[in-house]
C-alpha cells in the first residue's frame, strides 16, 4: 500500500508547530520526503537565460551547470559560487575565468588549478594562496608566464 502523501500546512504557525511536534522516525520520514522532492526537480529559481543547467539558483545565462549558485555565463560547472565565465570546474567560490578547476577561492585566470585561494594567473597549480604568476607552482615574471602558458595551451588543445 503506497503511503499517503502529506498535506502542506496551510500557514507558517501550522507548518512550524507540526515541526516541533515530529518524532525522530517523523523527522526522518519528513526528511526523505523532502529530499526525494528536490532531487526530482532540476528547477533553476531565480535565473534567467540558463541552459540544459540542473538545480542551478539566481544565475544569468550558463549552459549545463549543476547544484551552481549566483553564477553568470559558466559552462560545465558544478557546486560553484558567485563565479564568472568559469568552464569545466567544480566547487569554486567567487572566482572568474577559471578552467578545469577545482576547489578554489576568491581567485582568477586559473587553468588546471586544485585548492588556490586568492590567486591570479596560475596555470597547474595545487595549493596555493595568494600567488600570481605561477605554473605547477613555480612562479614566473609576467612576460614568462604568458609566453609559457601560450605554449603548453597549445600543447595542451586548450584554449
């Protein structure tokens, strides 16, 4: 026998009186439920412009994103964060323009990064803070760093 589905509490004291009355098994029946909700819908609330994105919050024009929040014109990310023009990344905050990039910080113009906080322009770098310049984390001169990374793009066929 399929079990009944819960009626909505038709206020905010209702809701948060049954709340207070729930039981541990209650609780965990209602968190289940809950769960099940949200993993059925790939809803994006709050954005605009978004494509094939799934569970993505208040982004702007990103295309097959998921679990993303306040992120503008990202492609391929996943659990990021107030990020721009980041591609192919996962579990970024504040960040923009990074690529193939994971668990990063408050950083930018990252390629192949893992771990970096407050970082521009590190190409291959695992954790670091608050570097610039940087490739497999050894730093070089501005004009070094661009003609390498030009190179090992190329190598590489990134853009």
């Amino acid at each position: 026998m399929a079990k009944p589905t819960p009626k909505a509490p038709a206020s905010r004291e209702e809701a948060r009186a049954l709340v207070a009355s729930l039981d541990r098994r209650r609780f965990m029946d209602e968190l289940s439920l809950l769960s099940q909700t949200f993993a059925q819908d790939p809803g994006n609330p709050g954005s605009y412009g978004c494509t094939a994105c799934e569970r993505c919050a208040n982004c702007m024009f990103c295309k097959e994103c998921e679990g993303c929040f306040g992120c503008t014109h990202c492609t391929s990310c996943e659990l990021c964060n107030n990020c721009t023009l980041c591609v192919d990344s996962k579990s970024l905050n504040a960040c923009a323009y990074c690529v193939q990039s994971e668990n990063c910080a408050t950083s930018a113009y990252l390629y192949f990064c893992r771990n970096l906080s407050d970082c521009t322009y590190c190409f291959g770098c695992v954790g670091l803070t608050k570097k610039d310049f940087h490739i497999l984390n050894q730093p070089f001169s501005r004009q070094e760093y661009f003609e390498l990374v030009q190179k090992l793009k190329r190598e590489l066929g990134v853009k």
